[in-house]
C-alpha cells in the first residue's frame, strides 16, 4: 500500500496504476502476457487532465500487430525507449510500426509525433531484447480511438 500524499495540490500526483480496461478481455489477458502497465492519466484520473499512458514491453506477444490500424481526431505521441543506461538510443528491440500506410522498422529510441486524423498503426513486436519502455500522450482528456484495441 502506498503513503498518501498530503497537500494542496496532491490530487495531481498520480502513483498507483488506474487500469482503464482498454479492449475485450481476451485483449487485455494478452497484453499481460507481453506488457506490464504502469500508469494511466487522463480526465477520470485527475480531472482536467490530458491522456497519458506507460508500460514496459518485456516480450514478443502472442497475436501480432499486437495494435491495429487506427485514427482519432486529436494530436498523439508515441515513445518507445530502450532500457540500458550505458546505450539509452539502442532499443534492443525490433518494431515494425505503421504511419500514414507506411511500415517503419525501428531499433533506436524514438518518438513519433501522429497528427489528429493521420492513420497510424499497427504495431508489430518483432524482438525484444531487452525491456522497453513505452509511452504514449493523447491531446484529449480521454482515449478514444477506432478499433486500437482489439
């Protein structure tokens, strides 16, 4: 259990996993199997708040693209970090990740900034190596999306 913080502005402070229960439950077994969520920000969180989401990829999932191709009306980015302090740009992973139509194989650290109304997806985990880290920040108070979690 964690201490709670005392103070004017704790309510902003978020230190325990809200799970937003994205998806079928047949997702969300699947994804426990390859990711662990760490935490989930957004309006019904803290109000007022844009979305953000963070995870670690540990593992090759089961059902691959593990994300499908989607659109959503507002600005997003999408981080993905590799986990060795001694080589922070080298992913220790392949990702194959898809903008606009186009594929894009990625084995470095990188952030992709996806306009509002930019198709993005899917993702495809293609080797981990090492643990990653993900984020993800939605210009929305909410995430909403067509079909990402299927």
């Amino acid at each position: 259990m964690m201490d709670r913080l005392e103070g004017r502005y704790s309510g902003y402070i978020v230190q325990e996993l809200f799970d937003p229960g994205l998806g079928s439950p047949e997702f969300q077994s699947m994804y426990r199997k390859f990711a662990r969520r760490v935490l989930w920000m957004d309006s019904g969180v803290v109000p007022g708040a844009f979305q953000m989401n963070t995870a670690w990829y540990f593992k090759v999932p089961e059902k691959d693209p593990v994300f499908e191709e989607h659109v959503h009306d507002f600005d997003e980015i999408i981080g993905f970090f590799g986990s060795d302090p001694e080589d922070p740009y080298n992913l220790h992973a392949e990702l194959e990740v898809g903008i606009g139509g186009e594929t894009y194989t990625l084995t470095r650290t990188s952030m992709i900034f996806v306009p509002g109304g930019l198709r993005h997806m899917p993702l495809w985990i293609k080797r981990i190596d090492r643990p990653i880290f993900h984020f993800s920040v939605v210009m929305n108070q909410r995430y909403e999306g067509d079909g990402v979690y299927k």
